[in-house]
C-alpha cells in the first residue's frame, strides 16, 4: 500500500492536518469553523474534520473565474 492510498482512506484529520489539506492556516480553518462553512466533530475532547467535509468545503469554493 502506497503512502497516497493510505491518505484516501483516512476517514477524519485532526485541526492542523485539515488545515494542511486545505492549504490553509489552522486560524483560517477556525474562522470557517465559527463561520459554520466546515463542520467538525468531537471525540474525546478532540476535534476531528472529516475527509468528506473537507472535500465539501473545496468544491464549495469558486472555480477560477467563476468569482
């Protein structure tokens, strides 16, 4: 199994790892948060994204030229 299908497979990130999928600050993924345009969940105390959340959230994002 190959490091890029492990990653597919992931079905939750912690905050900063989101952030890294995203290409975006753990801040910004905050403010989305508060924003409520990214929803997370909590386990344990712990907050995790999704993978399908985070997949939402960047199709939900304009297309280049679409703005």
């Amino acid at each position: 199994m190959t490091a890029r299908s492990v990653a597919a497979t992931r079905i939750r990130y912690t905050k900063a790892e989101a952030a890294q999928q995203l290409s975006i600050s753990a801040r910004s993924l905050d403010r989305l948060r508060e924003q409520g345009r990214i929803i997370a969940r909590v386990d344990g105390g712990r907050v995790y994204f999704d993978h399908s959340e985070l997949v939402s959230y960047a199709k939900s994002c304009p297309a280049e030229g679409d703005e």
